[in-house]
C-alpha cells in the first residue's frame, strides 16, 4: 500500500511538472507569437500611403519593375536633363573616386552613376596598368537588366579594360553574404534611400561594408526652403509629372509614388543627423537647384 502511495505521489509530482513545462512552453511560444505578431504589423509610408512594412518592399519593386525600360529618358524629361549636371557634380566635385579602389554604387541599376565612376577612373588613369572595380548593386532585376544592355551598348568592358564592371541584385538594407566588411573605398547610392524601408539600416550596412577612410556619398531629393520656389516646385511635382509618366512611360501612378516619396523623404538636417548616427564623420551636405536635391557625404574613420 505504500509502495503504491509512493508511486502515485512520483506520478504526481512528474505529471505536475509536465504541465508546467507545457504551460512555459505555450507561455514562451505565445510571447513569440506576440512579437512577431508587433513585427508584422508594423507600419511605414509608400508615397503618401501607409503600408505594413512588409508590403513596401514588393511595392516599390513594382514600381521600379514597370518603369525600368522609360526610366533614363523620363529623368531627363521630369528634371530637363538637370540630373546629368547633379551626377556629374557629385562624381567631379564631391566624390573623386581614384584608381585602384574599389567601388560600390547601390540602387545603380541602369548606370547612371556607375558608368560615370568608370569613365572618371578612366580618364584618370590612362597610362596605368591599376585595377579598379566598379560594384553596381540594385535590388530589382529589370532595372540591373536595363544598365546591363546600357553597358553593352556603351561597349565599356573594351574601352576601359582596366575596370571590372560588377553587378549584384542585392537589398541595401542587407549585404551580408555578398559584401564583406571594410571591402569598398567607396559608396554612393543616388536617388534610392528614399525607397528603402529601413533608412537607418541602409546607413549602417553602408558604414559597415566601406574600409575606414572610405567616403559615403548619397545624392537625393530634399526639401526646397524658399516659399516661392517651394510653390512652383510642387505644383509642377504633382501637375506634370504623373501626367508626364502617364503619356510617356504608360504609369501615372508611380510617378505618383515619385513625387509622394519626396515629400516623406527628411529633409537635410534630419538626414545628416541619421549619417552620423550611423558612426560616419565629417558629415555635411550640398544643397542643389534651391535644395530640390542635396548631396550628403560622410567619412568612415
């Protein structure tokens, strides 16, 4: 009879911390239920629009998916070809890539700026043997396709053979696995931060893959100060540029989305507080065409 109380009082104790350990686990697995519950439901802008975070994403890939093949020729249309003068600005006065480095330009999908690094390189290394690699990363495949033909077109892997041309479909917020640490001498990224979810965790990633001594140059849209040209500047922004996207590239509604993402963009101070936040130095910014684009540059000490 004993043996028997004995052995109910072990069963017992055993079946009591069996439905504890159950009630932790469920406990543990309600709690991480919950977090992942907050993450998904988290929330940020795409345009004026608000969105799950984890929606942006595909949104922006669609956008840029349906523009890729009129994007060159609709830069040149919105700005007055105003864009080639800014790039060639940042590439000549701000960034000076040289021979021998390696650099990275991110959402560079058709070109642009990557080729103006090549050709920049290129004229100033013509009597050397130096090799020098220029990365063009972009998170969407139609627009890499689109600089991809543009190189082939422009013949650039014959006529600067001493610059390995790269590219990488990659997310900004994200290059693990693809680049290593301290690995670029450069990073510029033009015209994209403003599409990213996560601002904040592409300035690290860039801190993160840039050599110390290496320079962060970012050329976006920006906040126009002075009230008249503010009023010109948006009426035109949303008047003619969707109309504009309408007729040429068939979209009206990312050119919508443009000029929306603009607006919710921070404007210069705010943006240069997020580079330092990120660990860069010596963080300023150039104002263009009344600040409707700045340039902002860093140095990873």
């Amino acid at each position: 009879m004993k043996n028997c109380l004995r052995l109910r009082s072990a069963f017992t104790c055993k079946q009591s911390s069996f439905i504890q350990n159950v009630v932790k686990c469920n406990n543990y697995s309600t709690t991480i239920s919950t977090f992942n519950t907050q993450e998904d439901s988290k929330t940020t802008h795409f345009g004026f629009k608000t969105v799950l975070e984890s929606e942006k994403e595909q949104l922006v890939g669609h956008v840029f998916h349906n523009v890729a093949s009129k994007y060159d020729i609709m830069n040149d249309l919105m700005s007055g070809t105003l864009h080639r003068l800014w790039k060639d600005h940042l590439i000549a006065d701000h960034y000076k890539p040289q021979p021998g480095g390696t650099y990275l330009d991110v959402a560079g999908g058709t070109g642009d700026i990557g080729f103006r690094i090549v050709e920049y390189i290129k004229r100033n290394s013509e009597n050397s043997d130096i090799k020098s690699k220029v990365i063009i990363s972009d998170i969407n495949p139609s627009m890499l396709q689109v600089g991809k033909d543009n190189a082939k077109r422009l013949n650039l892997e014959n006529i600067a053979q001493n610059i390995e041309i790269g590219w990488l479909e990659a997310n900004a917020e994200d290059f693990k696995g693809k680049i290593e640490d301290n690995s670029v001498d450069g990073y510029t990224i033009c015209f994209g931060i403003r599409n990213c979810t996560h601002i904040d965790q592409v300035l690290k990633e860039a801190y993160r893959v840039l050599k110390p001594g290496g320079h962060f140059v970012c050329l976006e849209f920006s906040e126009v100060s002075d009230v008249i040209m503010k009023a010109i500047y948006d009426w035109y922004s949303f008047n003619i540029i969707p109309k504009m996207g309408e007729i040429v590239a068939n979209d009206r509604d990312s050119y919508q989305y443009l000029v929306e993402s603009i607006r919710k963009f921070p404007n210069q101070n705010t943006f240069k507080s997020m580079i330092e936040n990120a660990g860069f130095k010596n963080v300023k910014y150039t104002n263009l065409s009344f600040g409707v684009v700045a340039i902002h540059s860093g140095i990873k000490l």
